[in-house]
C-alpha cells in the first residue's frame, strides 16, 4: 500500500513538472511572438529565469533545422542550403541577442552566470554545425560551381563568407583534430567571458576616496558634485569617491594639481586585471593566446594574426605592421614635440620633475589653455547631452533626410534608456535605435553599437532594423543636466555612425552586411568629422542655461585646436595596435610572462615613457573580452584613413552636406557587406583612399 501511496505522489510530481514547464514555456516571451511596436524586445516581461530554456530551446531548434538542410536528397542549391541556413536559427538569435545586450549594459550575477553556463553551449553548438562533414559537403559543391551559376553580387559574397566559415572552422581537419578544435573553442570561450566579468568589477571599483576637500581644488564643480554622489552612493557620505570608469576618472586626471593623487588614481586605472587577487587577469589572457596559437596552427596558419587578417582588407600582418609603422614615426615626432611643450611650463612652475603619464593630462590642457585659450570646460556647457543628439539626429536628417521621433510606448531594459523610431523622409518606417548614455555598475566601460533585430529581406519580407547605443556619459545632478566633455562629443557621433551604417545597409540575408573589421569602422568615424565641423557645431552646440549658440570664437578656437595633442593621442592607440598584433603574432604555445612580453613589446616599438599604451594587457577587452578585435585592433586607424579620404570629398565641394555625395556615400553604406569593401569605396570616391588626408587633419604631415 505504501509503496503504491510513492508511486502515486512520484507520478503527481511528475505531472505537476510537465504542467509548470509547459507553464514556463508559455509565459516565456522568447517563445511567443512579440507583439510590442515593431517587434521590439518585450522588456517589461523578460525575466533572468526566461534566458537559459529559450537558449536550449533555440539551439535544439537549429539543430533540427541544420540536420534538415544536410538531410535534403535534392542537389545543393544556394536556395536550400544557405538561404535555408541563413533562415536557421531565428529563436536562438532572438535570445541570444538580448541577452548579449542586456549582459552589457544592465548585468547582473544571474546573467552572469547564465554567461558562464552557454559560452560552451554556445561554442559547441556552432562547432557542430561547422564541423558537420555533410553540411561542409553541400556548401563546397555549391562554391565550386559558382562560377556557372547565376548569383547576385551579394548572393556570391554570402557563399564566399560561409565557404571561408566552414574552412576556417574546422571543416578540414580529421577527427582528431576537430575534437582538439573544440575544446579549445570551448575553453577560449569560457576564459572571455571570466576576462570580461573580471574588468567590469575592477572598473566599478573606487579608484581614490577623498576625505579633504582641499584635495578637490582645481576640479570643476561638476565633478565634484558627481563624486559626492558616488561617494555617497558607496556608503561613503561626507566624502568624494572617484571611480575608474572614464567619466569619473578623466577630470581628475586632466584638472587636478595634486600629483600623489592623480598618480594613485592613475596606476589604479592602469593596473586593471593586474593586482594579483581575485579578478586579475594575467592568466587567463596568457592562456588565451596560447590557445590561439594552438587554434591557428590547427588550421594550417604560423599565426593567429594571420588566420584573423586573411578576411580582413589588410589580408597579413605584414600589411599591418608596415601601416603602423609607417604612422608611427610622424607621430612620435609630434608627441615628443607635445612633451617639450609640457616640460617647458613644468620647469616654468618650479617644479623639479620629469613628465610622466600621470601628468600627461593635465599638462597638456595647461598648454591647450596656453597656446589656443581653449579649456574643456569652455566647452562643456554648451554639450547638453539633448542638444548633442539632436546634432547627431540633424546631421542624418540633412545628409539623408531621415526623421527620428521618440517612442514612449516601446518597453525598455532601464530607466535611462529612450527610444527613437527612424522615418525616412518620406515617412515610411526604417528602423528603432534604443540610447543609454550614463554609466552605473551593471554596464561595461566604453561605448558601443549593436543590434536586437538584425535587418533582412527573404522571401520579399523586409524585416526591420532594432538597435541600440551604449555610452558612458557624465550623469546629470541635481543642479545640472549631463554636460559632455568634446571627447565624449565625438563618441557619441561615432556610435550613431555605426547605427547609421546598420539602419541604411539594405540586404536580402541577414548576414549580407557583414564587413571586415578594418572597414567597420569607417561609417562611425567618418560622423566625428560632422561633430566638430563649424556648420555642425552651429546645428546643435548650445549654451544649456541660454539656449545661445556657441559663439564663433569658441568655435574658431576648436577649429584652430584640430591639432592638439594628436601625437599622444595617436601614439597611444598606436601602441596598443602593436602590442595586439605582438601578442597574436606569438609562434608557440608556451604562457608568457605578460608584463614581460608588454614591456619588451613596448619597448622594442620604442614607446617613449612619458605614454603609456591606451589598453594594458590586462584590460585589452577588445582583443581578450572577445575575439573580435583580436589582431584587429588596428583597425580604428586602418579606417581612419578611410574616413578622412571620405569627409574630404564633402570638404572638396565646400559644403558638409553636399547632396550629390551624401548620395554616393549613402550608396556605399547601403551596399556594406554585398561587395568587397574596396570596390564599394571606389566607386564612391572613385580611387583607392589616400593617407594625405589623415597626415593633414591630425597635423603629422
């Protein structure tokens, strides 16, 4: 009888487990079509616990979906192979991109160790798709016809990217060597994501707490206010807590004379990922090149910088080395020039020092303030950040005629997230941009573009674009709104640019606008030209209190500035360019010693003391975070040239907002991804960029 009872409460149980996962798949809104306007993401009702089954579910889906592409007994055709695959996958990509943005921005420890959890998952259900023989089969034999077959130009580049996928992911290699393959793909993995969790605390964590308000001289008011507000958010009322987040750290740095403080709070930046506790970073990132390495040489490369450059337009790190180095010259010439310039006013003052980087900030705005009476906080003022993305907004709408208008009745992820619907200028629907600008300790530093809902047109149905910026501005306080430095001005151009590019970009497949790292950032860094142009400035640069416009004399004196301190600012990018091509230029998989192999990198590029690199190694996110920027750093100044070339050809026809190229480069943001890069960039300028253009508006020719 009792063991009958058992069986009865075990079979209840059992039921009860079906009928609540049934449940759960039922209030899981991955699994149900989203409703909201225009298919955003339904925020208001994603909940931490919705993400692991609606991965599962979305990688079974998938699979299944694979298999009956390999099961297919019809001959390959690009239509039931790619096409299909290209429509694979879509549950999986819907969760797996929210959950991407919100670990970002708006993290929390239960995302974080969902991280942990599907980073293998994740990497293991893409090695089975890509190590699977018979899918390999059906895609080679549609690209070894291609040739006879009659694809569009984007269909052709769509094949070539998957063909190089597949053989890039392992498709060659013997069985052996395919589970070695993933492994490694699992444990690189699974060592971004601990790399990336363990920055974001060293980032949030307090960098210096002042407890003497004399200490705070020279600082504007503003940023004292906001450390009072930190400090008192710490727990620690009374006093100021800066962070080593930038809108925190950066005035300190740049405006305070005490030079024991600035050098601790300094070091603390610098030595991110590097002070031999819980979070430090160096194993991990030592590990990951040696697996890197082990990675490419499965796959036939010396490198892990050349399996990563053959995509690229760079194509070998040879190419990139030449580039770097080639910049690297003038622009040390003019860095040392800057130093001169600062030591001269540190020997004026009496004081009995050589510059070191710790000082490099604040003397160099001592000479801005000399040479060109231009101070920061000059400018600051006029930067609201609501006037500043009405700039950025206005220059799309005179170069492109789109419209942006708020949405209020679009859920968000966070309370200082808005959201915009863009309109063409004819009003017809083109896509929803999310913003969130102010730092807190749920997002990462820095700043970034990415995307919800990717958009594509099969089938003839057009699926919209939902993307989102992320920013790390100065918050408001309570006296004040949030009052932009000029650096944060440019960033926040440069992230709308990438938008730009993703909202313009026009493909039948959702992959059709992929584009190398090397060319990607040209659509973002060509916008900073616009922020800082006289024209621009005029649109948007207004006094927060007056509502006047920034007078021409200031503008003249941002304008007479262009040139300020480019050396150093070009140097220290430089730098950390060479130290990622050092790093993925490794021949062997031994572990190196990482502040050994920093300084000798450093030092065999002869990096002057007086800079330190923009990234250490132990706070490289783009290139150990993930492995996007990995050998690809080099990238920002690859498409500087770029985007130089390009604002040069609207300058050349005395007018910013020259309709006939807005067209022409609106063409090439259209066409991004379904044709090589420079094919696209010819026929807008009609011939290969030139450096010229870089050398004359950094001021190093």
């Amino acid at each position: 009888m009792r063991s009958k009872f058992l069986l009865l409460i075990l079979f209840l149980g059992i039921c009860t487990f079906t009928i609540q996962s049934e449940d759960n798949k039922m209030n899981n809104p991955f699994l149900k079509e989203w409703k909201t306007p225009f298919g955003t993401p339904p925020f208001d009702q994603i909940k931490n616990e919705h993400f692991m089954p609606a991965y599962e579910e979305g990688m079974k889906q998938q699979a299944a979906e694979v298999e009956a592409i390999v099961n297919n007994k019809e001959k390959s055709t690009f239509e039931n192979t790619i096409a299909a695959f290209e429509q694979s996958g879509k549950l999986f990509t819907k969760v797996n991109n929210v959950f991407n943005g919100l670990n970002g921005a708006n993290t929390n420890a239960r995302l974080q160790e969902i991280a942990q959890k599907t980073a293998p998952m994740i990497s293991k259900h893409f090695d089975e798709i890509y190590l699977n023989e018979k899918f390999f089969t059906r895609v080679k034999s549609i690209y070894q016809e291609k040739d006879k077959l009659n694809l569009t130009t984007e269909q052709k580049v769509v094949l070539e990217n998957y063909y190089k996928d597949f053989v890039r992911g392992g498709a060659n290699l013997n069985k052996e060597e395919k589970e070695k393959f993933k492994k490694i793909n699992e444990e690189l993995s699974l060592l971004g994501v601990k790399f990336a969790e363990n920055i974001l605390k060293e980032t949030n964590a307090i960098g210096l707490v002042v407890d003497n308000k004399e200490d705070l001289v020279g600082l504007p008011e503003g940023v004292i206010q906001g450390a009072a507000e930190t400090a008192k958010g710490k727990g620690l009322e009374g006093k100021w807590a800066f962070t080593l987040q930038r809108p925190s750290w950066t005035p300190f740095i740049k405006y305070s004379p005490k030079r024991e403080l600035r050098e601790k709070l300094f070091k603390a930046y610098t030595n991110r990922g590097n002070n031999n506790n819980e979070l430090d970073t160096k194993k991990i990132l030592t590990k990951m090149a040696a697996l890197r390495v082990e990675k490419a040489n499965l796959l036939g490369y010396k490198t892990y910088a050349d399996f990563k450059l053959e995509i690229n337009m760079s194509k070998n790190p040879e190419t990139v080395y030449k580039f770097l180095n080639e910049l690297w010259t003038p622009s040390e010439q003019k860095a040392k020039e800057e130093v001169a310039d600062m030591q001269k006013i540190i020997d004026a003052e009496g004081g009995n020092f050589k510059l070191q980087p710790w000082d490099w900030w604040y003397y160099a705005e001592k000479v801005r303030t000399e040479k060109y009476a231009l101070d920061e906080e000059m400018l600051r003022p006029y930067f609201k950040l609501e006037n500043v993305i009405d700039g950025a907004f206005g220059v799309a709408t005179k170069l492109y005629g789109l419209k942006f208008v708020q949405r209020k009745d679009i859920p968000v992820y966070h309370h200082d997230v808005k959201v915009f619907e863009v309109l063409e200028a004819n009003g017809k629907h083109l896509g929803v941009l999310f913003t969130d600008y102010f730092p807190r300790d749920s997002k990462r530093s820095g700043a970034w573009m990415s995307e919800f809902t990717s958009q594509s047109n099969m089938g003839g149905k057009f699926i919209s674009p939902v993307l989102y910026n992320v920013g790390n501005f100065t918050k408001p306080t309570k006296d004040k709104p949030a009052l932009l430095s000029f650096d944060d001005v440019n960033t926040l151009f440069h992230e709308f640019g990438h938008a730009l590019h993703y909202l313009i970009a026009t493909s039948v497949y959702p992959s059709g606008k992929r584009v190398p790292v090397d060319f990607v950032e040209l659509p973002s860094q060509v916008m900073e030209n616009w922020a800082s142009d006289p024209v621009v400035l005029k649109m948007y640069a207004k006094h927060y209190k007056t509502g006047k416009v920034m007078p021409d004399e200031l503008i003249n004196k941002i304008v007479n500035a262009g040139h300020f301190n480019q050396g150093f600012e070009t140097v220290e990018y430089l730098a950390a360019s060479l130290l990622d091509m050092d790093w993925h230029s490794i021949v062997d998989t031994n572990e190196k010693d990482v502040l050994k192999f920093e300084k000798e990198s450093l030092a065999k590029h002869a990096l002057i003391p007086e800079i330190e690199s923009r990234y250490q190694s132990t706070n490289f996110q783009h290139i150990f975070a993930d492995d996007g920027y990995a050998a690809g750093y080099y990238g920002y100044v690859w498409a500087a040239v770029l985007d130089a070339d390009a604002f040069a050809a609207f300058k050349e026809k005395n007018d910013v907002f020259d309709p006939s190229t807005a067209k022409a480069f609106r063409n090439l943001l259209k066409n991004a991804g379904s044709d090589d890069p420079m094919v696209l960039y010819k026929q807008f300028r009609g011939r290969e960029p030139k450096i010229d253009a870089l050398l004359l508006k950094r001021g190093l020719n």
